[in-house]
C-alpha cells in the first residue's frame, strides 16, 4: 500500500468498523514505538493534556496494552488490577477518569502504525452506559483480527522476480519488540523467534544486565545499540531501560526495539500520528531525506521542510527517534547501497549513486554500519540464498 494510495491514516477503516460494531464513547490507539515503550497516535481529539502524560507516566503503568499485546487477546481493563487498587493506579487516575471512563476493554492490533510494532486500541464507556459483553468484545475483536488479516506488509510487494537474496534483505521478524525483564529473560511480544537468532537473544540480554547496573537518576536511559547476527549482519536497536516499569511487573525492564527502515518510515503520513503532532511534523523531513539522500541535502534544507531552525529540528529529531539526521541519512544511503549490491552493479557507480565520496568512503561506511565490506556483505546474502533456496 503505498502513500500515494493511502490517503488517510492506516487504521481509519478499522476504527470505522468497530463504530458500527459496537457503541463506545472513546477510543484511543496505543503503539508501541522505536524509541522504547508505548505512546497515544490516535486519534486527531485526543486531549493533549493525555497525551502527553501518557508518553510521560501512563504508558508504564498500562498492564491491558501489555497483557493484550503479549497474550493476543481481548483484555478488560478493570481484570488487571485488585477491585481495591484498581481506581488508586495512575492508569485510573490519570486516564481512565480524566476521559470520564467507567467501563473500558483494549483490543491488540499487529502493527497500526509501523511495521513489527504492535499496538492495541482502548474502547471506553461511560458511567450511564452499560460494560461491554462478552458478545460485543468477540465481535469487536473479530473485526480487529480481520483488519490484521488484510493488512498488507513489506514482504507483500516482493514479485516472484525479486532474487532470494533480495527478499531475505527484506526479511524482518514479525514483531520488532522484546523486552527482557529484571531475570534477564527475553520475551517477544505475541510471535514466536522467527527472524532473532540465538546470538542476538544472548546480546540482548547481556546489555540488558549491563545497563541495569548502570542506572541512575529517574531510572531510565535510552541508547542506540549495534548487535551483529550469526552471519555477521549488523542489526540496530534502541534500548530504553527502565529502572521501574509496572505494566510488565517489578524490577528493571529493558526494550529492544529492532530500528525501522527507512522504507518503513516512508510508508507513514503524518495522519498516522494524529495525536502526537511533534511526531506528525517531522514526518516530511523523514520522507525527504528518503528521496534526496543521494545528493546530501543539508541540516538547514531538511530542517526548512518542517519550518524548524537547523538546532529545533535536529534537537527534536534526535530526541523523538532515537538517532541524528546524519544517521539516519546514512542508513538511507545504506538500504539503497544493499539494494544495488544485490543487483551485482559495481562498487564504484553505488558509491556514486548514494552520494558517497568515493568508492574507499563508501567502503568504509557500509562495513562500519553492517559489519561487513560490501563485496563480503554480497557474498554473504547470496550464500544465504543458496542455503535457504528450496531443493
């Protein structure tokens, strides 16, 4: 589904659908993100006031996005708390009561904004309206399943002409969560391994330990990590550790949030974030750098796109993504490089082509960035190919 198909945000058929369901007063769409937790993208009425002590506070206290994310099922909000602590959490509090919520179930959704990030959708009522049955949730929830069902992924726009080694390139695990809990335990969200070989497993969990002994402060850090597969392939992450994360239960928590494409964030609009307009506006800066890499635009031209200065923009930039303009520039000029190592044109004219220096310069950044030089890199996907070909 490319953009210029998709004209208004990805989950509006669904929200649509659940509106002739099933009558509710609010709904609101949970994410999980590339920076590390959980935050409120739609919709466009948000309270703004929410929406920001979710990212904030809520997010870590929200146990029915986590369990309904985690188990892949229908969760009713007032099961994950004691009748007695139920309305002193800060979820109540701050939440539920502030949108005058009495009755409130959240329904998982596999990816509602980007790709391997799930999410989950809450649907509240009223003091004066009756609790959602069991009849209701099925139907709400079945509507869900079906939206999942058809939603298009990357993989999809593959041809049968694409080589193996091109649609391994574009292989990614299902899910780009996992968190690893205070026993130094992985756990994925709702999806088997598929795609995290036992290497990364045991990376993630050393640098779960590790940065656990190093907080301090309030208790959180987030940080870009590089962790080389079994073959050597370099993956990126961004880690959030939590010093106290109650919504996955006691001790320190770490996220691992496997780093989106740049063809990933060239999928989403600017609706997709409509309660998050900080998000929202950087999205054209996302899309031009995508399209203008090759020439090297300058900080001061991507920053002209969202009508920041030079500083705000690359403040919020990093801040809100996890990575610097320049990073993120560079992974465009890797993705493209990849695709055109696999269409065995020669080092010298890739180099040229995604706006490298010289061919030395383009060998040096792609193995600082996967670990591997490009021909090496090549040669690996190509004997991956040949393993993974069928017999």
């Amino acid at each position: 589904m490319t953009n210029s198909v998709r004209d208004q945000f990805l989950c509006r058929p669904l929200f649509e659908t659940l509106r002739k369901t099933a009558p509710f007063s609010q709904l609101l769409l949970v994410t999980t993100m590339p920076r590390g937790g959980l935050q409120l993208a739609q919709p466009v009425n948000a309270p703004e006031s929410i929406v920001k002590t979710y990212s904030r506070t809520i997010q870590g206290d929200d146990r029915p996005a986590w369990n309904a994310m985690t188990d892949g099922r229908p969760v009713r909000v007032r099961e994950c708390w004691s009748a007695n602590d139920f309305k002193s959490t800060v979820y109540y509090r701050e939440l539920l009561g502030p949108l005058n919520a009495e009755h409130a179930i959240v329904l998982p959704v596999r990816s509602p904004v980007l790709e391997g990030y799930p999410g989950a959708i809450l649907l509240a009522r009223q003091e004066n309206q009756p609790d959602f049955t069991d009849s209701e949730i099925n139907k709400l929830y079945a509507a869900v399943q079906d939206f999942d069902e058809h939603q298009p992924r990357e993989a999809d726009s593959l041809n049968a002409t694409d080589s193996r080694a091109t649609i391994l390139m574009h292989e990614r695990p299902l899910v780009s969560v996992v968190a690893v809990n205070s026993d130094y335990k992985p756990h994925l969200l709702g999806a088997d391994w598929a795609g995290y070989d036992d290497r990364l497993r045991e990376q993630m969990v050393t640098e779960a330990r590790r940065r656990s002994h190093m907080l301090n402060g309030d208790g959180q850090e987030s940080v870009r990590v590089l962790f080389p597969d079994s073959h050597g392939d370099i993956w990126t992450f961004r880690v959030a550790t939590y010093r106290s994360y109650p919504a996955l239960g006691s001790g320190t928590h770490s996220l691992f949030c496997l780093t989106p494409t740049c063809d990933d964030w060239g999928r989403v609009k600017q609706a997709d974030f409509q309660a998050d307009p900080e998000v929202a506006r950087l999205i054209p800066a996302l899309k031009f750098m995508l399209h203008e890499f090759h020439r090297g635009p300058t900080l001061g031209e991507i920053a002209k796109q969202v009508q920041l200065s030079p500083f705000h923009f690359h403040r919020r930039f990093t801040e809100l993504l996890g990575l610097t303009p320049k990073q993120y520039m560079l992974e465009c000029q890797i993705h493209e490089a990849k695709t055109q190592l696999l269409a065995i044109k020669d080092l010298a004219g890739i180099a040229r082509d995604c706006g490298f220096a010289h061919q030395s310069h383009f060998t040096s950044r792609f193995k600082q960035a996967t670990g591997l030089t490009p021909t090496r890199w090549r040669r690996m996907m190509q004997n991956r190919a040949a393993v993974a070909a069928p017999n």
